[in-house]
C-alpha cells in the first residue's frame, strides 16, 4: 500500500497480519464495544467486531532521504514472550526488495521506539552474529528511549530484544541518538509523544503545503481514538500514553493530515464529542 504527501512518497511493507487474537493488547476492545463503532467496520474490524492489525515497516521517501520507520519483528529472533515471534523465517527482506527496496538502498532507519515488534528487522543473523540489516544506514534512535532501555532492560524478553536488535547496532557505530524534537530532514520532524515508552516518538511530515503524521504505537488501533483510556497492556505509562493521546489527536483533528499508524492503516482524525474518529 502506497501512500503520497507532497513529494513525500510512503509504502507500507507488511511483515505480519492479523485479526482478533489482539485481546491481549487491549483487553477493553470487546466484540460488543467495537460493534457500537460501526466506523471502524470495514477498514479497521470486521463486522463481528474482529479488529484488523498488521506488523509492518513504513518506507518514507523524500527528495533527498530513503527511510524506513520501524522495523517489525525479525527472523530468527528468541527469547520474545509470544512464541510465534521467535524463530521467525518470513519473506520480509524480499517483500520489500519486491516494492523496490533493496536493503542496501536505505540510508536512513527511524525508529518510533524502541519495543520487540519495531526494531527486529534492524539486524539479520550472519554465521550467528547479528549485523545490521541496512548496511549503508544510519540509526536513529531517541536519546530517552535508548537510555531508558540500555539501562532498564531487566527482565528476560526486554534483555533479548536489546541485545539482538539494539545493541548490535550501537557496537556497529550506526546509531545516533536524537532528541525527541529533532528534524530528520526538510520535510521531516519527530515529536514526543511518551506514554507507550518512555522516549517514544512520532513523525511529522511536511511537503508542499501537505502534511502526514506516523504515530507509531501512540494507538496500536483506532478503537482507542474514540476510547482515550483504552491503554495497551504494553504501555508503561497507561495514564500518560492516554493523555497523549488526546494531545496528539487533538492537534491533528479536522484538518487534512494523512495518519498511517504503526499497526493500522491511513485515515483521518475527526472529532466526535469528547473524543475522536477515524475514516479511511
């Protein structure tokens, strides 16, 4: 799936797909509550209530960078607490070597932060070392959200995913650590958006009088547009990630800005009442 702002250009390269079966990472998005949203039906569930949800890299293309946001799961990753993450073997270097995106013609890896499903695809195993996927890449990890898990990666999953899919990049030299305000490019600014991590951030894209906003795991589904308080069991901050939330969408409500979530598709954000909508 493509998508266009401005001169930007924007491909979504889909590792996994999935519906229902999400009730582990937002347990209050029963079939009966998400029935009384038929907005979402189609597009984001099924008429039974089943929310669609996909694990996918985002592609960015501007006039002058190549930047993959996010990196999915990975292959031949362990230690990951759902058992279907580990050991994985998918096509996902030749789906996107199939959309046009040798790994070799990437220069610029963005992360929104820095959770097992969107960093596994920064490294590959290479006779039983793990190398960065995007050799001619660099990195770009929030300085805060680096920190945080360099420092407080304690139980065993957060240690695995650190050691396979972060820290190799580090002793590689390709990573740099950014503020949590920093302008990529031109075209392209992070803003803080804390609540699901601790330094999470989002994407904010600018080109010809166009504008695109990636929000990456702010929501992990557009269910909680018209439920703020509907936090992942993933969030460390349920409270936070929740008032984020109402920030971020309030300033990009009822205007004409593309959103691409980090495991939904496009749309726009509508007002409705206290909270908001989402319409493909």
């Amino acid at each position: 799936m493509r998508w266009k702002i401005g001169k930007v250009k924007i491909t979504k390269v889909v590792e996994l797909e999935t519906v229902g079966s999400t009730r582990f990472i937002l347990p209050l998005a029963s079939k009966d509550e998400i029935q009384k949203l038929p907005w979402l039906i189609p597009h984001f569930a099924t008429d039974e209530g089943r929310l669609k949800m996909s694990i996918h890299a985002l592609v960015v293309e501007t006039p002058s960078r190549r930047i993959v946001v996010d990196t999915g799961l990975g292959n031949d990753k362990q230690g990951r607490n759902v058992p279907t993450w580990n050991n994985r073997n998918g096509p996902f270097l030749e789906t996107m070597m199939a959309a046009g995106f040798p790994p070799d013609s990437i220069d610029t890896v963005l992360c929104t932060h820095l959770h097992v499903d969107h960093v596994g695809w920064n490294t590959r195993l290479v006779d039983d070392q793990w190398v960065p996927t995007f050799a001619n890449a660099r990195y770009l990890f929030g300085r805060t959200e680096y920190e945080h898990w360099r420092d407080h990666s304690e139980t065993p999953d957060k240690v695995a995913v650190f050691n396979d899919s972060v820290k190799p990049i580090v002793d590689a030299g390709k990573a740099d650590l950014i503020a949590s305000d920093a302008k990529v490019c031109e075209e392209i600014t992070v803003i803080p958006t804390p609540g699901h991590s601790p330094g999470h951030m989002s994407i904010h894209i600018q080109s010809d009088g166009e504008e695109g906003l990636l929000t990456g795991d702010v929501a992990h589904h557009p269910c909680q547009m018209a439920h703020l308080n509907w936090s992942s069991t993933a969030d460390s901050d349920a409270v936070r990630s929740a008032a984020t939330r109402r920030e971020l969408f309030s300033r990009f409500a009822d205007r004409p800005v593309l959103v691409i979530g980090g495991h939904y598709d496009a749309g726009h954000i509508h007002r409705q009442g206290d909270a908001f909508k989402f319409v493909a």
